[in-house]
C-alpha cells in the first residue's frame, strides 16, 4: 500500500511541473485574440476600402 501511494506522489509531482497544456493554452489564446484583432481591423477597414475601389472604378470608366 506504501509502494502505491509513492508511486501515486510521484505521478501526481511529475503532473503537476509538467506544463506543456499550460503552455498550449496560453498560445490558443494569443492566437484568438490576434485573429479578434485582425477580423475588426478588416471590418473597420473594409467599408472605406469598398468606397475607394467603386471611386477607382469610376475613374478607369470615365478615361476610357
């Protein structure tokens, strides 16, 4: 019964510094929240960007 709950110790010690998960999740997060800021920045950007490519559009229709 010793034996086990040593083993059991040891297990539960070797979990508890492992911190890959941690890390994994840490990135996960970075990742969302970049790519929160990319989607509005596209957003914001997107409406300004439509008007200036229908004006580009007039411009090349009414040179030739």
């Amino acid at each position: 019964m010793t034996r086990y709950l040593n083993r059991l110790r040891l297990q539960l010690l070797c979990y508890k510094r492992d911190e890959t998960a941690a890390t994994a999740i840490e990135y996960g997060l970075l990742v969302a929240f970049i790519s929160i800021f990319i989607i509005g920045a596209v957003l914001a950007i997107g409406g300004s960007l439509d008007g200036f490519f229908i004006e580009l559009e007039s411009l090349i229709s009414s040179v030739y």
